[in-house]
C-alpha cells in the first residue's frame, strides 16, 4: 500500500516489473560555490588535522550541528585529540561558538566540547553523535558512540549529553572489538531497533559489519554485510561504513563509502544502496564524490553519511583536503555538495525507453501522481493501466501531459486533470512511463495539499 513516503525505483525489481532502453545511473552531484563551508584555521585546529566529523540538522533548535575531531601529532604531554563543535542556520554559513569548557593555551574562549576521553589515549577515539528524539531520559538526548580502551582491550563506548555540547561517557568498553574507524548508528524504524555499523576485516581487508541493539548501548556482535568484490582492484578498500536510513523514501538505505587507495594514500566515494540495510548495491565503476584537480579538495574527499537538505536540495558535507591522508600540510575543512533530493539513483534513458511497474495500491481519496525526474530537454509521458496490463480510460499515453522539467514533485496529468481517484477506484494498477532522454528516479501518490508541505 502506497502512503506519504516517496516510491524510490533504486537498482532492483522490488517496483519495476520490466524496463527497456533504460540504464541505471548514481546521483549526480554538483559542489556549492561556497566551498569550503568550513576552514580549519583556529590556533588549536592547526595543530593537526581534520579527521571524522558527524553532522545533523537538528529539526527542534533549527540548526545544522557539526561535530568534528582534530587529531594532532602525538607527543609527549599532549592528548592526541581534540572534539569540537560548530554550528549553522543554513547549512552554508558555519559558526565555532566560544563555548569555555576547555583552555587551549590559557584562554578557553574556542569551541573544544573535550579531549580524548580515554584515560591513556591510545589511537584514534572518532565520534558518531545522534540525537534521539524518543529517548525518555533528557539527559541522554544526545548520544555518541566513539572508539574506547579500558583494561581489557579495545571496541566502542558511548557517551550521552543533554543538549549536544556538555557530555558524559560510560567508563567501560560495551562492545569489544578493532572497531577502527567512524562507527555509527541510528535508530531503523523499519525493525524497531537501533542499527549500528561498524569497521570489519575479511580476508586481511576492511569491510562495513553490522550490528543492532535495543538501546544503543547493548550491541549484538557485528556481522560482515559489505566487502570490496573479487574483480575490484586489490589496492581499493572500504575505509569507513557511511550507511544512513533516509527517511523521506519507503525503505531506503545509502552508503557513502569512504574509498580508500591503500598505495596513493587518496580517499574517493562511492555510492550504494539497499532496501534492508544488509544487502547494499554498489555503484563499483565509478565514483559518486572525488577531488578536483588543483582545487582545495584534489587530494581526498569523504563524505558524511547523513541525510540533510540545503535550499532545497540534497546536501552531501565532505571532508577534503588538497593533500593525502597522512600528509600533515595543506588546505583542509568541510565542503558541500548537492542533488536533486530523493535522486540516489535513476533509470535514464537516451533516447527512448520504458518502464513498467508492479500493481500497486494506494489509499482512497483525491490523490495525485508525482515524478521525481528530469527531464528537461526531454520528456516523460505517463500512462496507468490495471493489473492486468490493460489502458485505463482517461489516463492513456495520448491523455497524458508530458512532464518535461526537473523536480522531486513533478504532477502529472491528464487532460488537464491529476486527480487518481478513478484509478484508485478500481484497485491495484500499474504504472508505465515512456522516456526520451529523461531520467526517473521515483514517484509519489499524495494529494496535492499534501505535496505543498512535504520539503
């Protein structure tokens, strides 16, 4: 049964029951002009060098909440890392608040939230922070699960914070392991638990493993779900998970996955995608984010995994810097790009092509039909058909308007009219959309005042 969440076709057959003339294609991402966003300029930041960062827009306070891990040069007498905060109304124009909790260098007028919370620091602590809206205990709003050492060994820990800047930390590991990179977690509705994802080894390399826990503190053991394929290059590894559940869609999880090339030391994105959050297709022949040549991000790039949205796009924040991963020189800071929202992936064609969907069922009422697409210096013409295949009267082809911009929300009508309500009627139907140089990503059935409140 259809309902509010956009129908996204993604890589598999789950919606599509044929298509001809069409190939699957990833996101296509273009870099705001205001990059980088953030610069890492402040006496305490240009100690060392950006590393991991965790970024969410926090719905109630209307902001976008940076957080983000400074790792310095290890020395005697110096803790090895620093956490630090930042903040936004829009996504673009960043803000480090004088926050007074630590002193760097006799003033604690800077926007360190703390040090490696570990009592002996021992490698690298990285932060994933959430904030939990169901959580009943205020004080534990905001969680954090980091990389922590005690007497028996090495895994993860979690913190907790009521607004996001003053924390706490549990005293002991919760979950052993050589969890060595950006673990993270959120809460999937779709099981009713909290998922976690964390760094794995097959065979010698790092892979993504997953985990669940009922209250994000009690983790089930993680168990490998995505690796790097036979045929891919030997030097080519997954360095961070990157997975987040976005929410706007049925059923939709991305992977940003940080690429690694073990012998130029250069990260590189690509893209994947699941219905499950365990079975991911990857889009292994290309990259979904990479540096570009003789700008302040040509050296590596690696996306945040969240799902945010700046002026009414998509919003992928990345990390960059003009140099390698362990080079200590450079430009670095946070740069953002930007897609058409819902668009992860698409049927496009060039020239003509078809797609048809399973039968599917949507609610009665007056509802409408929306496309996410582009089409612009195209079209897409729409028909509907019952579940047997056969023209529904008033929504053929040759009824139909041809949609030919680009949008998330793109109506479609017929004879001047949108309204499904005679479709609906008759029970399950199908769609079939006829392409010419267009791509399609997805779709809604809602009514139009319904669409008007949806981004």
């Amino acid at each position: 049964m259809l309902n509010r969440q956009a129908e996204l076709f993604l890589h598999d057959n789950e919606l599509i029951q044929e298509q001809s003339g069409l190939r699957l294609v990833p996101a296509r991402l273009r870099r705001h002009a205001a990059n980088p966003v953030l610069v890492i300029d402040r006496p305490w930041e240009r100690q060392g060098i950006l590393n991991y960062v965790t970024i969410l827009h926090d719905e109630e306070e209307g902001l976008y909440r940076m957080w983000y891990q400074i790792l310095r040069r290890a020395r005697e007498g110096t803790n090895p890392s620093l956490c630090l905060y930042a903040q936004s109304r829009d996504g673009i124009r960043w803000e480090k608040p004088e926050l007074g909790l630590v002193t760097f260098e006799g003033s604690s007028r800077n926007n360190i939230l703390f040090l490696d919370p570990n009592k002996e620091p021992r490698g690298t602590p990285v932060y994933w922070v959430e904030k939990d809206y169901a959580e009943p205990d205020p004080q534990r709003r905001f969680k954090m699960l980091l990389n922590r050492w005690d007497f028996r060994g090495r895994g993860v820990g979690i913190g907790y914070s009521p607004d996001g800047i003053h924390w706490r930390f549990t005293s002991y590991v919760n979950r052993m392991g050589g969890f060595d990179a950006q673990n993270l977690f959120f809460w999937d509705d779709r099981i009713g638990l909290y998922t976690g994802y964390f760094r794995t080894h097959v065979l010698g390399k790092r892979a993504v493993g997953r985990g669940t826990s009922p209250d994000a503190f009690h983790w089930s053991a993680p168990v490998t779900v995505h690796r790097i394929g036979d045929s891919e290059p030997i030097n080519w590894q997954i360095y961070g998970p990157g997975i987040f559940k976005y929410s706007r869609a049925r059923h939709v999880y991305v992977m940003y996955m940080d690429g690694y090339e073990a012998d130029s030391e250069i990260f590189r994105s690509q893209l994947g995608l699941s219905r499950d959050g365990i079975h991911f297709h990857r889009f292994s022949d290309g990259y979904f984010l990479d540096g570009t040549p003789g700008q302040w991000d040509a050296g590596s790039v690696r996306p945040v995994p969240a799902e945010a949205v700046v002026d009414g796009q998509m919003a992928v924040f990345y990390t960059a810097s003009d140099h390698t991963l362990h080079d200590w020189e450079g430009t670095r800071g946070v740069g953002l790009a930007l897609f058409q929202q819902g668009a992860f992936a698409g049927w496009r064609a060039q020239g003509n092509g078809t797609l048809l969907t399973r039968p599917l069922l949507a609610k009665r009422g007056d509802p409408s039909l929306f496309l996410n697409a582009e089409a612009e210096g195209g079209q897409i013409e729409v028909e509907l058909l019952d579940a047997d295949g056969k023209t529904l009267p008033g929504f053929s082809r040759a009824d139909c308007q041809p949609v030919t911009e680009n949008g998330s929300l793109l109506e479609v009508k017929w004879n001047g009219q949108g309204n499904l309500a005679p479709a609906v009627a008759r029970g399950a139907f199908r769609i079939r959309l006829h392409l010419r140089d267009a791509t399609i990503y997805g779709f809604r059935v809602i009514r139009p005042e319904s669409a008007a409140v949806l981004f």
